[in-house]
C-alpha cells in the first residue's frame, strides 16, 4: 500500500539531542533508539472515519519522534498498519449500505490527503491487514507451533497462559499496574470477548475468526476468515521491524489489550526467552483527547476531522500547533478557542519571519504586536532558539516547551520590528525541521 507524499526538511546546522521517551511500561525516561538505525511502529487506523483529532495527535507524536531521531543523526524505519478488515468498518459499511472494501479505500485516501496536508512524514511501511495476510498466516502458524493457539468451534484463539512475561506492559508491576480483573473489564471495552463461553481464560484474543455469513473472509490452514486485531500488528511489525524495535506508539486506550497481546504474540511466536527482548523495547502513547466534554468516539458523534476543518478553510499549520501546544501524553479537550490560539500564534510566527523580508505560507500575515514592553527585549539568537528547541523535543518530545522557546523569539522581533534575513531563515528552518511548520 503506498503512503503519502514527503515533506522536504530542511537540514539544520550540527547534530541534535538525541532524543529520550517515558517508556509506558516502566514510567523511566529512556533514549528512544539503541543504535544508527530507529526504528518505530505505530498502529494505524481503521478506515471508516479518518482523520479526526485525536488520531491527528497519535500520528503527531510519531512524527516528532522521527523529526528528532534524524535531526540526531539516526537513520529511521518507520512502519504503519492499517486495520482494513474489522469489526467497526464492517459495521459503518452495513449501516450505510456501502461494500466494506469501497468505504476502506475512500478514508484510506481522506487519511492520506491529511497526513500530507499536516506535513506529517510518512512511514517506509505503510500495510493493510488485506495485503498483510500471508504474514499474519506465517505468523499465527508460529504461535500454532508453540503451541499456543487453541480451536473453539471454528475460531482461532491464543492462549495468554503459553506466555510467561504476559502483563509485561500493563499488569501489576508496571505503570499501569492493571490487575486481571481490570484487564477484564477493558477487553469487553475494547473489542474482547471475555464472557464466552468455552474459552482457556476469559482474556484469550482471537487470531482467527472463522468466516460468518455476509463477512469478507480468506482461506488459511485455519479454515476460511478473517485475522484477529492484535495478532495483526504483531505479524506486521515482526516482518518490517524484526524480531525487536526501538518503539511501539499509539494512543493510551491501546496499552490494553492491543499493546499487551500484540507483545505477548510476538514474545511466543519469536520463542524470546524470560531474559530475551521481543517487539518494542520502549512504549510511547499518546493522551486522548476530548470533544464537548467527553472522549472523541465514533459512538457520541463527537469527532471533530482535520478534513472538515481543512475544508472550512483552517491552515493546516494551525491544527498542527493546536496538537503541540498540548504534551503528547496528557489528556486534552479541543475547543474553538484553542484553535484559535494556534492560528494566533502561527501568524505571529509568519510576521516575525516577514520582518526580515522573507516570504511566508499563504497571504502576508497580520498579528497582533507583542506586548508592549519598554525598552524592546533583546531577541534571542537563532542559534539559541534551535538548541532550546532541540533541547525540549529530545525531552519526551516536550513540543509546548519549543513552543515557548519560539514564540520568545517571535515576540522580542515584532517588538523590535526588524530581524536579520539569517537570523530569521534558520528559526523558520527549525520549525520546519523539528516541529513540521512551514512557515
């Protein structure tokens, strides 16, 4: 499946931080990669509605990582999914009478056309479950070699019990620190079947649906059907990335059940021992984010798309700094206003870079001076901006910090009303390399 068109990043003077997460698991701060070469998986979307803003935020997130990791000199292997075979796409197609395979593709597109609007990088891999089926088949053939898998009147299952290490990520001991009577409320929450009956363990995931009436389904050595969600990733992220990688991203609801068995399958399927590291070696997920007060979710309504506002006329540019204005890991609610903040800010930065006689995005700009001050500040050095901004995204990808050390800069030149063209070329460079701005 092909992904989206690049964005050029410029190249910036010097080698950046190197770039350091909160691993989920552990609540640690950790470097990012190990070595040269970062690699990094992020779940991708089920397309029966894309983009809206909290998947905007997750994807946000990924590419800071990746803008950071290259500033620092590291080579990047990103890999996306896309989820083009389940449940709530197979049911938004029934409710509104269209195939399955025609709404997948049309939101695929919607989803392409808004990750290259926000100018957000696009992965080395991007794979539909569809194509990926021979690598979800080898793989679940591996499990079924460890014995692992178990058949209940057609469907496949895996046995969480073939994993010694399962609760690595979220059970007792970690962050999260989930018990299993936790974990069960979340699996009937988010896709599980907890409650039936004949199943080894009530958390046990699918990775095999056997083929109902009405359903898409393919032939396998399991019988005609469908791949299981957790089971997807796993497959998929074991054949780009290897047996490990550097990070595993995706939004906080997916640290269970996704993360954990996606995890889990990998560490049987790949035979990794108690001492061995399986799938990613650092977690980073991403806040959720709120609409009129409550989660953004396909069941309220309340989804706010990056498309609609595209179309409405907003910049792109501001969504974008309406998503860095918020840590990547806090929860966060979207409003009219803090959209408004972000194009605020975003035509103060293009009439700080106007001052210095060099062309912007878009029409001139028109901002509000900064507050008067007497004498004017002294502007901060471009140099001085670019370290301070490396600085924070290398720190848990902290983009309101880099925000703030930016907008200094902005304010102290639109109160002193002129800037040096060099001055002015490498800020805009920065924000275009490390933030994703084109100003």
């Amino acid at each position: 499946m092909d992904a989206w068109r690049a964005a050029e990043v410029p190249v910036l003077p010097g080698l950046g931080v190197e770039p350091r997460l909160r691993d989920t698991a552990t609540g640690e701060l950790v470097p990012a990669a190990e070595g040269k070469t970062a690699s990094l998986y992020t779940c991708g979307i089920t397309p029966y509605d894309a983009t809206h803003i909290g998947h905007a935020a997750t994807y946000n997130a990924s590419d800071l990582l990746i803008r950071a990791w290259r500033d620092a000199g590291h080579d990047v292997v990103y890999t996306q999914n896309v989820t083009d075979v389940d449940d709530p796409l197979l049911e938004r197609a029934d409710r509104d009478h269209e195939d399955w395979w025609e709404l997948a593709q049309r939101e695929i597109a919607r989803f392409r056309g808004d990750m290259e609007a926000l100018r957000m990088l696009p992965p080395a891999h991007f794979i539909g479950a569809v194509e990926a089926l021979p690598v979800i088949e080898e793989f679940n053939e591996k499990l079924a070699a460890r014995g692992a898998l178990y058949d209940l009147d057609g469907d496949v299952y895996f046995a969480r019990g073939s994993d010694p290490r399962f609760g690595a990520l979220s059970g007792p001991g970690t962050a999260s620190g989930l018990t299993i009577e936790a974990m069960t409320d979340l699996s009937g929450q988010r896709g599980g079947d907890p409650g039936r009956s004949g199943k080894k363990d009530p958390l046990d995931p699918l990775v095999w649906r056997a083929e109902r009436p009405g359903e898409p389904a393919w032939d396998s050595r399991f019988g005609r059907g469908r791949p299981g969600w957790h089971v997807e990733c796993a497959a998929i992220a074991a054949r780009y990335l290897g047996r490990s990688f550097d990070v595993q991203a995706g939004g906080n609801d997916l640290i269970f059940p996704h993360h954990e068995f996606s995890a889990s399958h990998a560490r049987v399927a790949l035979s990794a021992g108690l001492g061995e590291q399986a799938f990613a070696r650092v977690y980073a997920h991403s806040g959720l984010v709120a609409y009129q007060g409550a989660k953004m979710s396909k069941s309220l309504g309340n989804l706010v798309f990056v498309s609609r506002l595209r179309e409405s006329g907003t910049d792109p540019m501001a969504i974008r700094l309406a998503l860095h204005a918020h840590h990547y890991r806090s929860d966060w609610e979207w409003t009219d206003a803090v959209l408004a903040q972000a194009s605020g800010r975003l035509a103060r930065w293009r009439a700080a870079v106007a001052a210095a006689g060099l062309p912007v995005a878009g029409a001139a700009p028109s901002a509000a001076p900064a507050a008067a001050v007497s004498p004017a500040p002294p502007i901060p050095m471009a140099s001085a901006v670019l370290q301070a901004v490396r600085e924070r995204m290398a720190d848990d990808l902290d983009a309101p910090g880099a925000l703030a050390a930016i907008d200094e800069w902005a304010d102290a030149v639109l109160a002193n009303g002129a800037v040096f063209e060099a001055e002015a070329a490498l800020v805009r460079d920065t924000a275009d390399a490390l933030l994703g701005i084109a100003l």
